[in-house]
C-alpha cells in the first residue's frame, strides 16, 4: 500500500509560480513512474507531467510544456510539480499518482495503482 499526499495548492494570480508536492508514504516509491493529472470542474482528469523511476525520463502535456518541471527526490520519498507562469486555465485539482507496474512514465491515468486526494490550484486572472 502507498498513500500519497499532495500539498503546495492554493490562489496565485496569472502568470505566478508554485510548487505542488507529493509525499509518499508506507512503501518506497524510487521503484515506480510517478504522475501527476488535474481535474477542472465539469471535465476529465487530464495528465500534466509524468516521471520514470530514476527522474532520467520526463513527459509532459502540451498545455504546460515550458511552464511545469516534474522532479523527484527518491530519498526522501517526494515527487514535486513546478508550474511556472501560470494561467487561468490551469486552475483544477491536481493529484499525484503511482505506477508500480512499470518504471517508464505514462500519459494513461489507467497505468497508476496509487492517488493522492489532490491539492486545489486556483488562478486568478
């Protein structure tokens, strides 16, 4: 079993900055791909960024190429997602997930065993 818990949301006006967090616990995530998706009210869960197991991969939506940055620190059991000059469109929910299946990252919201309980991100225009 593995929880997860992200943290770092909150009101930033447009073209700010944060860092989201996901902190693991209960089992060592430095095995698996990590993710991480958003969901706006009335839409799908949508991926964002994604990260292989050893942090040498990285994928990332076209809505936040240039802007977000996917990190992890497997020793200290923390995924981290920075969003750069935010914008309005990516106020959402934002979850972090695990694949222990396989250690390349994936796009399919299906391929993660694990999810968070999200962290809201709202962007003021």
């Amino acid at each position: 079993q593995v929880q997860l818990v992200e943290s770092g949301g909150g009101l930033v006006q447009a073209g700010g900055s944060l860092i989201l967090s996901c902190a693991a616990s209960g089992r060592t995530i430095s095995n698996y791909a990590m993710g991480w998706f958003r969901q706006a009210p009335g839409k799908e869960r949508e991926f964002v960024a994604a990260i292989s197991w050893s942090g040498g991969s990285t994928l990332y939506a076209d809505s936040v190429k240039g802007r977000a940055t996917i990190s992890r620190d497997n020793v200290a059991n923390l995924v981290s997602l920075q969003m750069n000059s935010l914008k309005p469109e990516d106020t959402a929910v934002y979850y972090c997930a695990a694949d222990l299946t396989r250690r390349a990252p994936s796009v399919i919201n299906s391929a993660y065993e694990y999810w968070g309980q999200g962290t809201q991100v709202t962007v003021s225009s």
